[in-house]
C-alpha cells in the first residue's frame, strides 16, 4: 500500500480542520510533503495525533541538527512549546515547521508517526 499527501499552498484559517484525526498504518509507503502553508485564527492541522514519541524523535533529531541552522531553531521552538503542554499550539508550530522545511526531519518524523513507522 502506498500512502502520499501533499499539501501545498494551503491556507488554513478560522475554523478550517486540515487531517485531523488522521491516523495512517501498515507497512507499506507513506510520503506526505507540505509546503507553504499558512495557519491562522481557529484552524487545526494535525489535531488528533499521538505526539508522545514525534516529540522524543524531535529531541533525538535535534542533537544531530547544525546548532548554526535555521531549522534547528525552529525545531528547538517545537519543542519548547511541546514541553510547556499547549497542544494547540505546539500542533501550530509543527505545521509551520513543517511548512518551512518540507524535506526537513520534523516532516519525516510527523510521516512516519502518521504512517506506524517505529
């Protein structure tokens, strides 16, 4: 089975609800690219997800990041605000992360967890 979503240029805003509750499994292929997305106002992006271990993989991720990289600091961001338990917005930072670094390794964890992948 083969899985790919691909959300490019979407604006998500007051009560739009873009794959929420999505929980994708199996074993086969799961590709899920985002670019350009805006998020704003009462919209979800990934509501529902479990987070528990992308945010373990997020840390992990981190240590092997360019400290000196734009993308760590927007990875640094997604996890502080994972820590402070805001769910909403840490969901808001991970779409706008994801938004900004499509092939980056937050998207991949975030596919992977869609996806079952351990």
């Amino acid at each position: 089975m083969e899985v790919k979503i691909q959300l490019n240029g979407v604006k998500a805003k007051d009560g739009a609800k873009v794959l929420t509750g999505a929980k994708i499994r199996g074993d086969g292929k799961c590709d899920i690219q985002a670019e350009n997305i805006e998020i704003s106002g009462n919209a979800e992006l990934l509501t529902d997800m479990e987070l528990g271990e992308v945010m373990q993989k997020a840390e992990e991720a981190l240590q092997e990041l360019d400290p000196s990289s734009t993308e760590y600091a927007s990875l640094s961001q997604v996890i502080q605000t994972g820590r402070t338990g805001n769910r909403r917005e840490l969901l808001k930072k991970i779409g706008m992360h994801i938004g900004m670094f499509a092939e980056g390794v937050l998207q991949n964890i975030v596919s992977d967890a869609m996806c079952g992948k351990r």
